[in-house]
C-alpha cells in the first residue's frame, strides 16, 4: 500500500490529496494541516514518488488501484483532491471505484492527452552530481544551471535524500511510462457524483476545447479558476487554492 501521512482527527468527511508528477505528500503538508481543522487529511506517495513502493507499472488503472487501496483501508467514502497526475489517477478512481468518493476536486488537469513531455526533468536530475551536493541548495543550484526554472528546483528537491544520495523517484520507471503518464485510459463509463475542475488562469492544462470529454465523462463537473495562476496553482496560491476547496468541500448537498 502506498505511504501515506494523516493530519487531524476532526470528524468530517476523511479528505484524500493526490500529488502529481514529481511530487510526494511532503509538498501538500501545510495545506493539508491547515484543512484538518474540519476533517482528517491524508497525504499521500504516488508510487514510484518518496516513501511508496516502486513499480515498473504507472499507469492510470494501476495509480487509481493504489489510491482506493488506501481508502480502502482508512474507510470510504473519502473527499479527494487530485493535482495533474494525480488529477487523472483521481478521476480514474471516479471512473473505477465511485462508491470511495463523496466529491472531487481536480487540480489543473483534464481527462486528455497532452502532447508535451516532462521528460526534460528527469534529464535534469539525472545529471545533478549527487556526490558533491552536501544540502539540497547545492542540488538546486545544479539544476538551475540545467534550465530548471527556480520554483520547481525547490519543488523537486523536497524529494531528494541528501543523506543516502538519491532522489527519491524512479525515474527509470517514469521515463519508461511517460506516454502513459501524459495520456488517459479510454473508459467506457462516466461518474455522476460532484466534481470540481480547480485550474490555473494562466494555464492552458484544461483548455475550453475539453470542456465537451470532461463532461461526457463527468456530467455534473464544475469548473472555477485561480486568476494568475499556473499549473502548479497549489504551490503559486495556497491560500487561494485551499479557500476554493475548503469552500466546494463544506458547501451543503444538493
């Protein structure tokens, strides 16, 4: 099952955050304790990402399995908060097993395939000498030299074990299931349950153009964005995204 940090003991419905790509719980910690006034909160690791098991499987079939695993074990129904991978392995547990959520909110990501690649960070750490870094702001300097935009180089090192000398990512294995990754499983059902599509302003992840697959696949989706925001709105605007979910999540059954 995949590692996972929990964050109070309120009694409302249990809230389930999904990181995406190159990520780990590790970067949803402040949110998470500041949403746990009101319910529990559990981060988890993707598998192939921090603490999690790795896998030479990474698709969305197998992301959503991990994630109904856990609530599986802490008990459904659970909220679930799914940022770009994460979104879709979310939204692949929609699809799949609809009985373990209540709502869905997911992060700057749509039910696609994208025609970019992430493939250049991968290259990026590959190439970070981690024999000389002693702390993780010499790794970042290294990757700034790489190209690495400065935001994310602090956002990628979260999962570096400076000690051990090893990112805490298989890279092997994401670079192998990039295609996958970057696309969606063809499903043949649909999830009537409440779902809010939460994207960046300045993002172009969930484009107009998706509006008619989202909402074949999900009829009752919702969509609201973060003005100015990117694809990584969670990092760029915390308060913002936190008050928008808190405010969808606590909103009365209609």
């Amino acid at each position: 099952m995949l590692a996972y940090s929990e964050f109070g003991s309120a009694t409302g419905t249990p809230l389930l955050i999904a990181h995406g790509l190159y990520g780990s719980g590790r970067n949803w910690g402040v949110i998470a304790k500041r949403l746990s006034d009101t319910r529990k909160v559990v981060t988890v690791d993707m598998r192939n990402h921090g603490y999690s098991f790795w896998s030479d499987a990474h698709g969305y079939e197998d992301l959503a399995l991990d994630l109904s695993e856990v609530i599986d074990h802490i008990g459904a129904p659970m909220d679930v908060v799914g940022h770009s991978m994460g979104g879709k392995a979310a939204m692949m547990l929609a699809l799949t097993r609809p009985e373990t959520l209540r709502r869905l909110v997911v992060g700057d990501i749509a039910p696609v395939a994208y025609s970019h690649s992430q493939i250049q960070f991968i290259d990026a750490m590959r190439a970070v000498d981690l024999g000389a870094v002693a702390r993780r702001s010499e790794a970042d300097a290294q990757l700034a030299d790489l190209g690495v935009d400065p935001a994310l180089c602090s956002f990628l090192t979260q999962s570096l074990d400076v000690a051990g000398k090893k990112w805490r990512f298989n890279l092997d294995a994401l670079a192998q299931n990039m295609p996958a990754i970057l696309s969606f499983p063809e499903v043949q059902t649909r999830y009537d349950g409440p779902v809010l599509f939460l994207s960046g302003g300045a993002s172009e992840y969930v484009a107009r153009d998706y509006r008619p697959t989202i909402t074949g696949l999900f009829p009752n989706a919702r969509f609201a964005k973060i003005p100015k925001a990117g694809h990584w709105l969670h990092a760029e605007f915390p308060r913002e995204f936190e008050g928008t979910v808190r405010a969808y999540l606590d909103a009365p059954d209609v």
